[in-house]
C-alpha cells in the first residue's frame, strides 16, 4: 500500500468553525489531490498541487483552500465550515500528472452540525 | 467534456457466479481508463488500468475490463465472486491534458450465499 495517512480519520465541527485537514505521504510522489465523496455524487475533485507552493481548482473548490509547504504534506482548510461541507474527504497522489494511476488515502469523515 | 457513467447504482452476485460491471465513458480520443474499489470505511484501491494496446487488461484480485472502442465501454469482469468482493466499484477515466480523474458514481456490489 502506498504511504498516505489522513488526519484526523473523524471530525464533528460546528458551522462557521475553521478545519484543517492533512494528508501525509511518504512516496515523495509531486502530485497530491483533495476528493470529497458524496452518495449519488461519486469523487469529485476539490483542488491538486503540481509541487510545493503549486496548487490548482478543481471542481469544487468554492469554500476550500489548500497549502503544501513540504513534498509529503498537503493541507486542506474550510475556512467557515458549513453543513454542505459534511463529507468524506479523501487524499490521493500521482507519480505524474495527467492520466496516471492514483493511490488513495483512508479518508476524512467530516460532519459539520 | 469527460464523463462516466456507471449505470447500474446497486447489483447482487451470489458467491460463485460470474460478476460483469458496466462502464461508460465519454471522451474524443484514447482514454486512460481504471477501475478503484473501495471496502466500506476504507479508501480506494487501484484493480486494473487500460492506457493502450491489449484491449483485454488484467488485474488483481482476479479482475479483468475489456476496453471496446465501438461501444464507449469499459466493463469489469470476474469470473467467480467470493464474499469479500463485496464492495463499491469506480470506473474513472483521464487524459493527457488532464490533471485528475474523472470518476463514475460507482456501482454497489452484494454478494449473497
């Protein structure tokens, strides 16, 4: 298995808190995402970083920001939780860019009351 | 633009019997094609990849996906499903240019004795 923790696994936050959340990789693989997984909606890409400091959108990204300030660390912050927030939240890294095979976290469950 | 389709949400196996999960994508050129599966509470987990060539791709756990061009599709395949198949499965595909993949909504599978 690949070596990518998740921390925490489990977060119940009140609305209108901060959150961060932190994915841990020792690969030393460049490319790093944040997924959220919804029932009916599959993983939909919330942002990426291509390198340290290198970060992008994705599809969802309103609401959420991102940091990488080492290789092995990508940081996933909701600034202002809100209860469409509530989710699971899945790390993945790429050895390269593009098409390439993932490799997935445990995952993050998130529940904002 | 990309898209995947899963178009069964929930399917029944008994233990024993073959296993087919259909996939269909939507791209202009080549696609890049996978299939994940995730246990519950677990993150995903990589079964097999397509990126060209034979069109029949092997992969573990017993897993095989045939790539058809004609008909868009890139269906999962198992011979015999055990009990511990029991799982959700992903289609997802990506390109050249892109920088994450593109997931279907995933298929359920039960696997009844």
């Amino acid at each position: 298995d690949a070596g990518i923790t998740q921390s925490p696994r489990h977060k119940v936050t009140e609305t209108g808190t901060p959150v961060t959340l932190r994915c841990h990789q020792t690969e030393n693989h460049r490319y790093m995402y944040w997924y959220r997984q919804d029932p009916g909606h599959g993983l939909r890409l919330i942002h990426y970083s291509y390198g340290v400091k290198d970060t992008d959108k994705g599809e969802v990204s309103d609401g959420y920001s991102v940091s990488r300030s080492k290789t092995e660390d990508f940081l996933l912050t909701l600034e202002s939780a809100t209860s469409s927030q509530t989710s699971v939240y899945f790390c993945a890294i790429s050895e390269k860019s593009g098409p390439y095979e993932q490799y997935f976290g445990p995952g993050t469950r998130l529940t904002v009351t | 633009a990309q898209s995947v389709t899963q178009p069964d949400i929930h399917i029944t196996v008994s233990e024993g019997a073959s296993l087919e999960l259909r996939c269909n994508y939507s791209y202009g050129a080549t696609p890049y094609l996978f299939w994940y599966v995730q246990s519950p509470g677990q993150g995903l987990q990589l079964l097999l990849k397509y990126f060209s060539g034979d069109t029949l791709v092997q992969g573990i756990k017993g897993f095989e996906a045939e790539f058809k061009r004609s008909q868009s599709s890139f269906n999962l395949r198992k011979p015999s499903v055990h009990w511990s198949d029991a799982a959700e499965y992903f289609c997802a595909v990506g390109n050249q240019a892109g920088t994450a993949l593109i997931f279907g909504k995933g298929t359920t599978l039960s696997v009844s004795s």
